[in-house]
C-alpha cells in the first residue's frame, strides 16, 4: 500500500529544518526530502490522504483561484463559532420541522465547516484554521453517540476528512479521541452489514448501503486499518452487485422510479473509489458476479445528465415517504429530473476518471469550492 504524505506537514518539518522550499518545487522534491522525518512520525497519524491539493506558496496565494479564495473568506468569517455538536442527528423520513429535523441540518453545517476548515489550513498553512478543526472536531466526537443510521450520518464523511487531513497536527487529546470515534462508527457498520442474513436486500441493498460503504471505506482508508480496508472492498463490491443490474441501472431506480435516487446512490460509492484510489485501488471497475461496475452505472447516468433522455420523477415511486414530500411541496419530488443535480457526482468522478470531465463542466463550469481545493484536477 502507498502511504501519500501531506505537503502542509513538508512545509511545517522543512521550516524547522531552516528549510525554505522553493516556488514551484515538485511534490516529488518534497516527498523526498522530508522522506526521512516522517519515517519518524506516530503511526497514529491519517494515511488517507484524500485531498491531494498542495499547500500554495506564498506567491501563489494572493493570485489563488477564486473557488480558493471563497472557501478561505467562508471559514475565516466562521473563526469565532462556537461548535454546536449534538449526541444525535435525524433527518432520515422526516420533513422540515418535524421532530428535530432543522435542529439536525443545523447542526451538520459544522461537520461541512470542519472540512472546509482543514482545507484552508491546507492551502495557506494559517494556524488559526487548524485550532478551528481541533474545536470542532473535539466537540463533536466527544459529544456525538452513533445511531448507525447512514442517511442521518452521511455528512460525517466531512468530520472524516478534516481529521485525515489534519491528524499529523492535532493535539493528541483529539487525535486520539477522533480516532476512537471514526473507528466505532466504521465498526458499528460493519457489524451491522455482517450480521444480516444474504442475500442482502431492503434498505441493505438500496441508497442506505452506499452511504454506509463510503463511511466504512473513508474511515479505514484514513485509519490506515488493513483488516478494515480489505472489509470495505468486499462490501463495496457485494454492494455493486446488489444495487447495479450489468446495464448499469440501479435498484433504487427501480424501487423509486427516481433519476434523484440514482445521484444520492452512486454519490456516495464514487467518494469511496476516490478513498480507495489514493491508495492505488481501482474501485471503479470493480466488477460484482453479475458483471455490474461503479462505471457503468456512471455511464447509465450520463445520457440523462447530457440532456439526450429525460425522466419524469417519483411517477411510480414504491416508496410512500416519496409521496409526503411531493405533497409537501419539496422541490425535486415531482416533474422532469434537472441534470444540474448530479453536477457534483459527475465533478467527484471526473477525479477518477477524465471522460466524466465533459459531462460535469456541462452541468456545472466549476466544482463545488471545497472540491476545487481538495482535488483541484481530473483524472486523465
């Protein structure tokens, strides 16, 4: 397994070195040169990696790229929040104001600061961006209790990243206490997949298992936890069976009759391909017993993100929750898909493969900001 380095932690070690590294150097340079401190480094340390963008120079910063420059400006009018972490979340079959819904969706906004915090740490190596994720970040691990429902806890995919790429820098007290958390909601799922009868079915097969793989895949990519990656790739690649017909058309488009299902579905297994690749896995092309791949689900999906097919939502939805929101007024729940919604699926997966590239500038000309800075390239 390839073990990629954070260049903030580069910076940081070649400085006490009396370092400078020069503009322009190349992460290889960098990689080479701090080679020797990090062999030194705490295992305890993140080895996911996921957002492969450097540190800019100082150079760079003044004329850094505007999705850059807004991501910075949203976490430094955020620096004085307090955070507001909550022992659970529940959005899942409700709609606004019923039960704690808005409290939730509150909430989660600082699982979403959390990241983009750690990724304007990133890009500019300002400290007061880092205490911000070691804030957070301590306050809701220590606060948070796991429901072990995916659809409440997908956003955590956020509190994952920021501690991934802020691990090697945080006081032990939340390194630790992060660790212990992502490593029990990471656990909690497995054991909940594992103990159920196969085949898998119901809500074990449908959207809920993407959203539970790519939680258990990012965990134990940024735990660097061998046992729980091989764990991830066989569920994963069990769920591509279940979920995706050899066409590449997904369950829940069947059971939901719903081109929004298929984004929320295959959204979630490309943020795992992403965790895997940045350690030299191609989950795209995993291939279930039934022949389906991640890809050809992607492909599916793709005529109708282009505009060439149109599809009419939720008309013979199975599911009477689907029903609720139409008649409460929710948009996206009745008439023509819109094909803007999968424009950031189509800008995640153009980061694993280059030919989605097209698909995702025509729905969008410019990634989500957080995304920008992350993985500010397409694959090729």
């Amino acid at each position: 397994m390839v073990r990629m380095v954070r260049t903030e932690t580069i910076e940081a070690a070649s400085a006490r070195d009396g370092r400078a590294r020069p503009a322009g150097a190349t992460l290889a340079a960098a990689l080479v040169a701090a080679g020797a401190w990090l062999a030194a480094l705490p295992a305890a340390h993140a080895a996911m990696n996921f957002c492969a963008a450097p540190a800019l120079q100082s150079s760079e910063r003044t004329n850094a790229d505007p999705g850059v420059k807004a991501l910075v400006a949203e976490v430094q009018a955020r620096l004085n929040d307090a955070p507001r972490p909550l022992a659970r979340l529940h959005t899942e079959g409700t709609l606004p104001h019923e039960g704690i819904y808005d409290q939730s969706v509150d909430a989660q906004k600082d699982l979403d600061l959390m990241r983009n915090a750690a990724l304007a740490w990133r890009a500019t190596s300002d400290d007061r961006y880092l205490r911000l994720v070691d804030r957070f970040l301590y306050a809701w691990v220590t606060t948070y209790q796991p429901s072990f429902n995916p659809i409440d806890e997908t956003r955590f995919e956020g509190l994952i990243l920021a501690y991934d790429m802020t691990a090697s820098a945080l006081p032990v007290k939340t390194r630790n206490a992060a660790m212990t958390f992502i490593n029990k909601l990471a656990n909690g799922y497995i054991a909940a997949i594992d103990g159920q009868p196969r085949p898998l079915t119901g809500t074990f097969a449908n959207n809920w298992q993407s959203h539970r793989i790519k939680l258990i895949a990012m965990a134990a990519f940024t735990l660097d936890n061998r046992r729980m990656i091989a764990t991830a790739q066989r569920l994963f690649v069990e769920h591509i069976g279940d979920n995706i017909a050899p066409d590449g058309s997904t369950l829940d488009f069947t059971e939901r009759d719903a081109l929004h299902y298929v984004t929320y579905d295959l959204q979630p297994l490309v943020t795992a391909a992403l965790a895997a690749r940045r350690h030299n896995r191609n989950w795209l092309n995993e291939r279930a017993r039934n022949g389906a791949t991640l890809a050809r689900a992607l492909d599916w999906l793709t005529p109708y993100a282009l505009g060439q097919k149109t599809h009419d939502e939720f008309v013979r939805s199975t599911e009477p929750f689907d029903v609720r929101r139409r008649e409460a007024g929710l948009p996206g729940y009745t008439g023509a898909w819109d094909p803007k919604n999968a424009a950031e699926l189509f800008h995640l997966a153009a980061r694993l493969d280059g030919r989605y590239m097209p698909v995702a500038l025509k729905l969008a000309p410019t990634p989500p900001a957080w995304l920008a800075v992350c993985l500010p390239l397409p694959a090729r």
